[in-house]
C-alpha cells in the first residue's frame, strides 16, 4: 500500500513503576490502607475470591472492573480488586480508541504502568475488545482511508473581454444600480456606477458551477478614485483583506484582481457579482473564471482493504508489543450483532454502516472474525506471548432475546468454520431484581434459559456486567440512599442465585468467570461494598457474603 499510510504510526510506552510495596508480591497477602478488607460489618469474612473451590471448580474465577486510572492510583478501588478478585477487566479503556489519536500515535502509557504492576504482583488482566464498532479509533481509520490526491488539469470555465463587446447598455444581469459598456482608456469596459444606492452587477454568469471546486477569478478594475467593493460569487460572500472584507484597489491604475472562492452550496448557477458599495465609478476588463477539479479521488475497494489490513495490523503490533505476553485473554470482537437488521434466513446480520468504518464492512462478515483472531494471534505470539495460553472471546450483550443469542450462535459457527480462533462468548448481562414475584420469577427465567443456551455452545462461558439493578413491586428504580438492610438482602440472595445457577449450568471446564460491572455501589446498589458519606469508607454488604456463600457452594 502507499507509504504515506505506514509512516502514521508511533508508539509511547513509560517503564515500570518505580515504587512497588513488597507486599504486592503475594497478593493474598496484599493490604491497603484504608483496606475494605476489614471494615464492618462481615468483618470475619475472607477475600471473596478465596471461596473458591478451585479443586472442584478449577476455572472458576471472580473479575472486577476498573478504569485504569483508578487501577493505577492504587487505592481503594484497586485495593478491593486485588484482595477479592482473580483478576481485573477495562472495559473499553484500552481500546484503540483511547490510545490511538488521528494521526496514529499509540499511546500506552497509562497501560504500561498498570502491566509493569500487575506483573509485579502476579495478578491478572482481562483484555479489552481488540475490534469493534464503537469505541474504535475513527479518526485515524478515517485519515488512513480517505481519498487520494491526484494530478488533475486545469478546467477553463467562462471568460468575458469586454474590449470584444460594442458600447451601450450593458447585456448582462445589473441587480441594483446601473452598468454600461463605455470606450474608456482607448478601450471597451463595463462601468459600474454607484449612486444613490449601491451597483450590484453579475459580471459573468450563466455557466455550470461545481460545488466542491475552488474556483479562481481575475480581472482587471480601475478607478479614479480608490475604491471599494464587495464580491460575491454564487450566492457566497468572498471576504478580501481591505477592511470590514471588502475588496480594494487604488486609484488611477489598472489593478489585476485574482479571487478564490466556492459556491455557496445549494447554489446551481455559476456567477461572479460585483457589488460597487461606494458613491463611485469602477471600470472593469476581461474576466476570466476557471478552477481545479477536486484533486482527490476515492480509495478502490482493494486499497481499501489494504489499508484497513494494514491498520489492523498495526494496531495489533503495538497492542502486542506492549503486552509483551502478559494478558492472556481478550475480547476479540465486541458487539457485533445488529438487532434491527435480518439476513434472509432469519438470522440477525452484523452492524453495517456507512457513515464510519467498520472493520466487517471490509474485511467481508464471514472473514471478519477470522482475519481479526489470526494478525491478534500472529502479534501475540511475535511479541513473547504463549499460543497455548491465547484465549478470544466473542462479547455481546442482550443474549437474554433468544433470537439474538441464535444470530449471534450462528456467526460463531461460520467463523468457526473460516478457521477463527474463538474460544468463548463473553455474555454481557442485564439484571433486575424486582420485588413483584411474577416478574422476578420471569427474571430467573430468563437467566436459566440464558445459561442454558450458553452452556449448549461448548465454548467457554464467561458473564460480565455483573449488576443487578433493584426495582420495587411498581417496577421503579430503588437507589443505594434509600434502600432498607431488607431489601438489600433480597437483592444480596439473588446475586447468590446467578453465581450458583453458572456454577451449576455451564460445566465445570467451561467456567471462564464472573466479573463484576461495579465493586462498590454507583447511585444504584450494585456494589459489595457501599460507600460510607462521612469517612468515605467502604463498608462490605450483604452482597459480599452473599458472593462468598455462593461460591463456597452454600
């Protein structure tokens, strides 16, 4: 592909952190101050993690999410994280659209700090979506696959020699004011008189105009006086560097004046108009119009390909390089499927668009997955990475709908059959509890069912998101200010009844793992831990020993 796309790309990566606590060595010893770990109530509980009956349940684990930042300020958020949880996920915080900027710098600075840490405490990071719709690096896809310029010639537009036109009224378009052509300095010229209100002349007119085109336009003016005037050429405005825009010249000299401009964007009609806004007289003389083509021209389809080849590659380098082997596991794909939109088999398809750059629209849907998966892997491996610990999951939300869990089933199979690399589905949850019984019971339900499905792929399975949100009998929303130690408790019992229901439907060999959306409540109760207002502490909930039964198996 043309060079000027492979000279777009820079990486800045900062070194290990500096300080480091000997206790972070070990992290079921890890402590922080203020440390979560021990504020009470459930004071005698473990960390949650430790529940875990890995001799039974060997790829079982628990995974919090976090920003980076928060991760890498090392304080309560990461101390949580680390004490109570296998390992932690980044949403989209280290997607390419948050290290890439238009230009194609990588920056992974921020992820290079928090490696070099988990390296150094022997813990373990969930990989953000390698590829996906949103979140994605745009403007630089968009700069890498823009049009292409060319060479292109200069097109003649119209011309007017007045000296070639007999003297009298003036044939043209005169908007306001008169115009005349005159025998003046031993030539034919168009005068344009300002009297009582100002000329407004159309100079040249009637040709074909192109929007996109800029446009150059001479002429030859003279006054007896300096003069002043404005231009505009169809329909737009063109300001000149004299003051308030207007177009000057001094007097009792012939003065070429050159002029770029566009149309005005709705305009059809091709026209230059002089608008003499002064008591006055100006005299003017062969005008010529013409202008360059765009010299850009669209990418073709096979270069297209190669540069979106060439980005994807690039971006997975630099990913790779970084990572230097260190997250085992990623999403490979996030969010695929589009929901509105059926293929003929009654399948739901994959996102499309127009408007932006999507990797599938190139790459072709049934190759996306398998061209993603084999540069991902072929990077991971060329950067210190083990292939047998390399694992891709497909993430996707709304697998609750049963067609969209067959569609996205479907997709699966296909890349599966192109030779994609896929080894999971990370499904997304969205969980209510609610206090009306019939709803709740439709609640379980639907979760049952989701497992269920979930389990009949043979791919590991791993939940994410994992929230649940409290509604009362009324269906509105309960907050963390006000909900009651009863309600929390019922909420507690049914987080409880997800963890058991995943341990229990998808097979011991293929657990991938639970990850928590939020460890400490949002505005909605969500958390294991809620926020104390005064000391700002975090106080362990019902839902932290409700996790801790349940992944004992009680």
């Amino acid at each position: 592909m043309n060079k000027i796309f492979r000279n777009s790309l820079f990486i800045m990566a900062a070194g290990a952190l500096s300080a480091s606590c000997a206790d972070y060595n070990v992290t079921d010893d890890f402590k922080a101050d203020p440390d979560p770990a021990y504020v009470q109530p459930y004071k005698d509980l473990a960390p949650v993690k430790s529940y875990i009956d890995k001799s039974q349940y060997p790829n079982m684990t628990l995974g919090a999410t976090l920003k980076v930042t928060d991760f890498n300020k090392q304080e309560l958020a990461h101390a949580a994280a680390v004490t109570n949880c296998d390992n932690v996920a980044f949403g989209t915080t280290l997607m390419s659209g948050s290290i890439i900027n238009a230009k194609g710098v990588m920056n992974f600075l921020d992820m290079s700090d928090l490696l070099a840490h988990v390296e150094d405490i022997g813990y373990e990071v969930y990989g953000s979506p390698i590829v996906a719709n949103d979140n994605q690096a745009d403007d630089w896809l968009n700069m890498l696959t823009a049009p292409i310029e060319i060479v292109v010639d200069y097109v003649e537009g119209k011309s007017v020699d007045f000296n070639e036109l007999s003297t009298g009224a003036y044939p043209g378009t005169v908007d306001q004011g008169t115009a005349e052509i005159v025998k003046y300095d031993g030539m034919n010229v168009l005068k344009v008189n300002a009297g009582l209100k100002p000329a407004h002349v159309r100079i040249v007119e009637d040709f074909d105009v192109d929007p996109m085109a800029t446009y150059t336009i001479t002429f030859w003016a003279m006054s007896e006086k300096d003069a002043s005037f404005d231009v505009n050429f169809s329909g737009n405005p063109i300001k000149g560097s004299g003051p308030n825009g207007k177009w000057t010249f001094k007097a009792g000299k012939w003065t070429k004046v050159t002029i770029e401009a566009q149309s005005a964007p709705d305009a059809t009609e091709g026209y230059l108009r002089v608008e003499n806004s002064r008591t006055g007289v100006i005299y003017i003389q062969k005008v010529e119009v013409g202008y360059y083509p765009d010299n850009h021209r669209p990418q073709t389809a096979e270069e297209r390909t190669d540069t979106i080849n060439y980005a994807l590659k690039a971006w997975c380098d630099g990913l790779m390089k970084i990572n230097a082997g260190r997250i085992k596991t990623f999403d490979l794909i996030d969010e695929a499927i589009d929901t509105n939109a059926l293929l003929e088999n009654g399948y739901y398809d994959l996102k499309h668009s127009t408007e932006k750059i999507f990797w599938q629209d190139i790459l072709g849907s049934e190759n996306y997955a398998p061209v993603v998966s084999s540069i991902a892997s072929q990077s991971f491996q060329k950067y210190e990475g083990d292939p047998a610990a390399l694992k891709f999951f497909i993430s996707e939300k709304g697998l609750e709908d049963q067609k969209t869990f067959e569609s996205l089933n479907y997709w699966i199979g296909i890349w599966d059959q192109k030779g994609a690399k896929i080894d999971g589905i990370n499904a997304k949850l969205n969980l209510t509890y609610s206090e009306d019984a019939a709803t709740q019971e439709a609640n379980k339900a639907t979760l049952d069912k989701l497992l269920t499905n979930l389990a009949s792929t043979g791919k590991l399975i791993r939940l994410s998101n994992f929230d649940i949100l409290y509604k009362d009998a009324q269906g509105a929303s309960v907050l963390a200010k006000d909900i009651t130690e009863a309600q929390r408790q019922q909420l507690a019992d049914y987080y409880g009844y997800v963890i058991r229901s995943y341990m229990s439907k998808i097979p011991n060999d293929k657990q991938a793992g639970i990850c928590k959306g939020n460890l400490s409540d949002t505005s909605d109760p969500v958390g294991l831990w809620s926020i104390d207002n005064s000391s700002k502490d975090w106080v362990r909930t019902a839902t932290y020993k409700a996790f801790c039964d349940a992944l004992s198996g009680n």
